[in-house]
C-alpha cells in the first residue's frame, strides 16, 4: 500500500507547480539545486515542530495513541545517561530482530526508554518481549506503549536514540541535539540514514553487517551513550542542530523560503486569474 502511494506521488508531482520540502536548505542544499533545475522548490522545515517548544505545555501529541509520561522517571537519571528507543508507529520488526535488540540493552547495562507500542512485533506475541526482561532491567529501564517523542528527547536526561530513521523522528531527534543509532527498515528510512551517518556524521549504524547481533548492538549503545564516538556525534549534532533551529527563525532559510512560496503563488494565481 505504501509503495502505491510512493509511486504515485512521483508520477503526480509532474504536473506540480511548486513543491514543499519538510528539511532544511543548508542541510540539503546540493540536492535542492539539483531539483530546482525541474520544478521550483522550497525548503521550509521543520514543519512537525514548533520553534515556540520552550516548555512541555506547548508539545502536542501527534498520534491517538495514549501516552506514558515519562519526566518522573527520566529526572531521577543522570544528564546523558537515558538511551530512547523507538521504531515509529508503523513499521513491524521481526522476533529475532527485536530479541536481539531487547538482549543488546540487557548487556549494555546503559538505562533506556523503550516503545513498544501494539503490533510492532511480526508475530503473535502480546509485545514480543523475552520472558522475564522487565523484571531483568528493573529501574534501569523502561517500556512503555508511546510517548511524547520531542518531550522524552529534549530531556536532559537522554543522551542518544535509536531509532528506524523516519524522516519525522530524525528531524526531531536533531531539533533536540540527540545524536542517532540508526536501524533503518524499509521505504526512506535507509536513504535518510545515509544522511545521519555516512553525510552529517550525527549517528552510527546499529550494525554494520546484515544481521542483528546483541553483542554488536550492546557495543554500539557503550560507543554511542560514553568515550570518544560520543563527543565527536554531540559536537556535530550541536553544529547542525543550530542550522535547524537558525531556518526558522526570523530572516531564517525557511521563513525566507515559505515567503518566497506564497510570492510565487499569488503571482501565479494573478496570470491564471488574467487568463482567464
């Protein structure tokens, strides 16, 4: 079904005569020109996130899904020392995967928020989780159904996130200086982690091979969350999150951009107008 409606878009977006982009010119800016050659484009992101979040009254929820609040737990822990875990609201892992995962956080012994929402899971289980796992973490951890994303992320106390490289998610987890384990699954998820890892060097892979492996999924929690890894991704993450944050303020590439927009809008709904 998603596929259909990918391959659908590309078609339709012929017959466009603008068209939006959720990122950021300086993030994307060789890719953009590329495009302008064919349609006019516009880069005016972040479009899923308010540049008004100063406080935790102001983060809508974005999903019907109920959610745990999760800021009692989070500051009793250390800055930095919470890894969130999330692999969106759609797509599913298999078992094995998710076993492996699940194994990965017992032996990195590093505290972590982990959603595990209805259905995530390819198989029958209630949630897919090993038996005896919550008891095995204890306070070290915690599962929860869902969440408020951008609140757990811009926490103190979370200092990384793994997650399935949706476009939403990494905007979010760059808004909030979050650096990334990234697991893409399927659709844009592995060209947005392209992006993340190989091109702003803000992440690193879950694995680097074809395979989940606990042992290799525990090494890159220790490398991500604490040593040397871990300051070179929050010192890129801190220069890249300043040019998220720079678009949409006042004079800023997206504000500028979505001028421009509504300029060329109303100049064309002018011609068709005298056309006619």
């Amino acid at each position: 079904m998603v596929h259909k409606v990918v391959f659908t878009a590309f078609k339709e977006v012929n017959k466009a005569d603008f068209i939006l982009h959720n990122t950021v010119q300086e993030l994307e800016t060789k890719t953009l020109s590329a495009l302008d050659k064919y349609h006019r484009n516009y880069a005016i992101g972040p479009v899923n996130i308010s540049k008004n979040l100063t406080t935790n009254s102001t983060m809508m929820s974005k999903s019907l899904l109920p959610e745990s609040d999760c800021t009692q737990w989070l500051d009793s822990k250390s800055p930095g020392s919470v890894l969130y875990v999330s692999f969106g609201s759609l797509v599913q892992i298999s078992k094995q995967v998710f076993e492996e995962i699940a194994y990965g956080l017992l032996l990195s012994e590093v505290n972590f928020i982990w959603v595990v929402r209805p259905g995530i899971v390819a198989s029958h289980d209630a949630n897919g989780l090993p038996a005896g796992f919550e008891d095995a973490v204890q306070d070290r951890g915690l599962v929860i159904p869902w969440c408020n994303q951008v609140m757990v992320l811009s926490n103190p106390a979370v200092g990384g996130f793994l997650t399935h490289c949706g476009w939403n998610s990494i905007l979010e987890s760059i808004w909030c200086g979050t650096p990334m384990i990234c697991h893409p699954i399927k659709n844009d998820q592995p060209t947005n982690r392209k992006l993340v890892v190989d091109d702003w060097k803000i992440g690193i892979n879950l694995c680097d091979g074809s395979s989940v492996d606990r042992e290799e999924v525990a090494l890159k929690i220790k490398c991500l969350m604490s040593g040397n890894i871990s300051k070179g991704l929050n010192q890129r993450i801190t220069e890249v999150r300043a040019k998220l944050h720079n678009a949409v303020h006042v004079d800023g590439s997206s504000e500028r951009n979505f001028d421009r927009f509504i300029e060329d809008l109303m100049e064309k709904f002018e011609a068709t107008v005298t056309e006619k």
